[in-house]
C-alpha cells in the first residue's frame, strides 16, 4: 500500500467547510484514495473512496488531483460531532483478505 | 449497509484470567475478518486475520497462543485473550467486508480493562 501523509492536526469552526488534506505522492495506478474516520471509543467509520474522479456522498466530497498524487476530504458544513480522527488510505480494492493498514491520521477539532 | 457487531463493549477483568470478544456480521457472511487492537492516543494496529474454517494468521509480535481467534462460521469471529494482564488492557476492534463492496466495516470496538 502507498504511503500516506496527512497534518497530525486540524481545527474548524462549525458550519464552515472542513479541508482535509492527503499526500500519496507513490501512489500506483490501480490504488484508490479511501477515507475512514474515529469517533473517539468507536471504531472506525468507511467516509468515501475514489480512483481518479472526484467522488461525492451525503457524508463528504473527495477531491484527488490529476496527478493523483494528493488528495482533499471535504466535510462542507462541519458539526460538533464530525470532531475525529480522520484517516487517509491508499489500497487496492477491498476483496477477501485484504486488510486496512491504518497512519497516524488527522485528528480534527470542530469548535463552536 | 454491511453491519459488523462486536460483544462486549466493555468488559473488565482480574489479571490472570480469560475474556472473549465476539465479532459479528449481521448482514453479510465474512470469510474473512480482522482484528485490530489501540491503545490510547494511538493509531490501529492489525493483530491478526482470522479466516472461516482455518487457523488464522498473525501479526508479528502478536502472540498465538496469548490471542486465540476462532472464526467457526461465516458470521462469528472470537478473540480470547487469554491469561490476561493489565498490559493487555486496549481496544480491540473486528472488521470484515463484503466481498466485491471495495471497503472494510467495523465494529463498534470492545475496551478491555485488566486490573
């Protein structure tokens, strides 16, 4: 798996958009961007995945450069409960037998 | 969605004795899970892959015979730490996955305390 690196951390005022960056400069061809989060004491949440084209759902946008070689996670009105630790993966799809090697993460701050 | 459940979400034990973690797939069969355990302020480290109907495969540094996995059927995966002790003491966390579904689901996680 390529690897990742992201800001250890992140503040964001709630209701403005939350921007969160990934570098993944080895990425390979075949490798997609995928972004799972933390809640504190929870496991960890799927968020979004994407190969080359930009990628949206009801949770975030996911922005990857033409180069592929970083990416941007955006939650566009952050709340209080998106505060978590943030992680960027780059893998091949998931099939049986493939695990999830987790970094360090971003560990984001929604304030008030 | 694909659900994972783990059982229990927390559990406290006296050092020297065994605790079993259950991990489920609600909805979906899992050939294939994960164990993953954390400790405080720290990222997920992968303990081991336990595979349905075989012996499951460890990490380095994880020892077999202390984190005995049992993946008996396609929805049920345990994790028995076995003799444990305070150093023991994390968060223990499954996932499993759909296959052809490109990600991993995860448990809710289950916070071991060994005094």
């Amino acid at each position: 798996d390529a690897k990742t690196t992201q800001p250890t951390s992140m503040d964001c005022a709630e209701g403005r958009a939350a921007n969160l960056p990934c570098n993944h400069s080895t990425i390979s061809g075949n490798e997609y961007v995928y972004w799972y989060r933390q809640i504190h004491s929870q496991g960890p949440q799927y968020i979004i995945h994407g190969l080359k084209n930009n990628e949206t759902n009801e949770m975030a946008s996911l922005i990857i450069t033409e180069d592929r070689k970083s990416s941007t996670l955006i939650l566009p009105h952050a709340t209080l409960r998106d505060t978590a630790v943030y992680y960027c993966i780059v893998r091949v799809p998931y099939n049986a037998g493939n695990m999830l090697t987790f970094g360090g993460g971003t560990r984001l701050m929604v304030k008030p | 969605g694909a659900v994972v459940s783990q059982h229990p979400s927390r559990v406290i034990c006296k050092s020297g004795t065994s605790v079993k973690i259950e991990c489920r797939s609600l909805d979906f069969q899992a050939t294939t899970m994960f164990w993953y355990r954390q400790f405080p302020k720290q990222s997920l480290m992968l303990m081991a892959t336990s595979n349905e109907g075989s012996k499951a495969t460890y990490e380095q540094g994880v020892e077999k015979d202390k984190f005995l996995i049992n993946h008996a059927s396609l929805t049920l995966s345990t994790l028995t730490v076995t003799s444990a002790h305070p150093e023991d003491s994390s968060f223990y966390i499954c996932s499993a996955g759909v296959a052809g579904a490109n990600v991993l689901t995860f448990g809710a996680g289950s916070r071991l305390t060994v005094l």
